[in-house]
C-alpha cells in the first residue's frame, strides 16, 4: 500500500514528464513608467489600461488623486500597445528603470551577505552578536577608567545582556 501511495505521489509527476513549478518570477523583460493623469478620464484611461493587461502589466504605486504619479510596470512584450493607448488618451509617460530585471540582480549582488569576521568591528555593516559581545568586553577591559560594562541579564536566547557606559 505504502509503495502505490509512494509512487502516485512522489514518482508519478516526475515520471509524466512534468516540469517543475516555477518557484519565482524573472523581472528581466519589465520595464516601469510614471505617468501623472491630470484629468479623471486621463487616470480612468491608464487604470483601464492596466487592468486589461492584468499579467503583463501592473501598477507598482497607483495615487489616488489628481496630480500625483502613477508607477506602473510592465513586460516588454506589452509595453509598446498599452504606452501608445496611454499616450493617446493625452498622457504623458516617462520610463523610469529599464530593465527591473538587472536592476533587482545588480542589487542582490550588493546586498550577498558576506561572512564576516568575528575578531574586528566593521561600522559599515550590521555586526553580529558573538563580534559585539567581544568587541564591548574588550573595550571596557583596554578602558577601565573611562568605560564600564554591566551585565544585565540574559536574553530569551540565553545571551548576555549587556550595557556598556562611557564616561564616570
């Protein structure tokens, strides 16, 4: 029994030939736009627009009043219709990031976490608990009459709690 339920449903998609799902989606043929409708038919027009191209198109921040900018991104594939309808209704339309795509890539790539040494504080980064700990003790230690350290208690991680006050 245990080898039938086994084989329907851990063997039998892959054995159909199924591909896997898609876990996330590429950005790398979007582009976004700001337009500001002035008129209510003008912003009637662009939600309309956006609407009919659900998928392909998408607001990123849509203003709820007069006046103000509409960012709207969409696949490239869409683009070129859905801004000349846009633009047809009187709107102006600006593009605002190129590529999202390499936008969000060149952004992870700033951003990789780095593994970084325990023995030295790095004032450019968020530090980790077991650098700060070591650091806050050393610095009392090379200070002693300037510096105090307190322990404080534990943290629900059973960590050391501690404050550290400069000056008398």
């Amino acid at each position: 029994m245990f080898g039938l339920f086994f084989w329907a449903v851990i063997c039998w998609p892959f054995a159909e030939g199924n591909p896997a799902p898609k876990l996330f989606r590429s950005y790398d043929s979007y582009r976004v736009y700001r337009s500001t409708p002035e008129t209510e038919e003008a912003q009637a027009a662009l939600d309309r627009e956006i609407r009919l191209n659900e998928g392909k198109c998408e607001f990123m921040k849509e203003a709820h009043k007069l006046g103000l900018p509409s960012d709207f991104m969409c696949h490239n594939a869409a683009a070129e219709d859905v801004l000349r309808r846009v633009k047809n209704a009187g709107l102006n339309v600006e593009t605002m990031i190129e590529n999202v795509g390499s936008l969000i890539k060149e952004g992870a790539e700033e951003h990789r976490r780095v593994k970084r040494q325990t023995d030295n504080m790095n004032w450019d980064n968020y530090q980790r608990y077991d650098t700060i700990i070591p650091w806050m003790e050393q610095l009392a230690a090379d200070n002693p009459g300037f510096i105090s350290l307190t322990d404080m208690g534990r943290s629900h991680e059973d960590r050391k709690i501690l404050m550290l006050k400069v000056g008398n």
